[in-house]
C-alpha cells in the first residue's frame, strides 16, 4: 500500500545544525530534541496546520533522530524510523 499526499497532508523538510549547507559551520548534536521542539512550536502557530497530528519521519541517521525525538519532545504524535541506527554515543 502506498500513500499519496493528498489535501490536508503537509510535509517540512529541515536540515537541522551540522547537516546539509550548514555542516561546515557546526557539529552535529545528539540531542536533536531542541530542533524537533523549534520545529513542532513553528508548525503550531500555522493556521493550516493541525497541532494535535504532527509526526516525524527520518531515514538513517535521520532515523534515530526521529525516534529519539519522538520519545523526548512533546506534541509529536507519531515517530517512524528508516534504517535508523538505535546508539551514537561515544564508546571507551
């Protein structure tokens, strides 16, 4: 089964600190739970957009993200995961 956006489906696509143009000039966090929250805050305040049904999806690294997000941030109703990795911490 596929899914084709339709009316009343919306995506934001965002390269978050130390991704896409910005890598060069930032590292790339862990926590990515103030990016989702800064993300879900400006959906929030769109007319269009219903609050109560704002998910994330990432792929790869992106992935982890996601659920990482999806566990940590309030507003997000749903996380999915792509070939997500589950640990980037350091190892000793």
């Amino acid at each position: 089964m596929r899914h084709v956006p339709g009316p009343g489906d919306g995506h934001l696509h965002i390269d978050g600190p130390g991704q896409g143009e910005a890598e060069y000039n930032t590292t790339l966090p862990a926590q990515w739970e103030p990016v989702a929250a800064a993300a879900i805050a400006a959906l929030g305040q769109r007319p269009e957009v219903d609050a109560s049904r704002i998910g994330v999806v990432g792929v790869s690294l992106g992935g982890y993200f996601a659920v990482r997000a999806g566990a940590l941030t309030s507003g997000l109703r749903c996380a999915a995961s792509i070939g997500g990795c589950f640990d980037i911490t350091p190892r000793c």
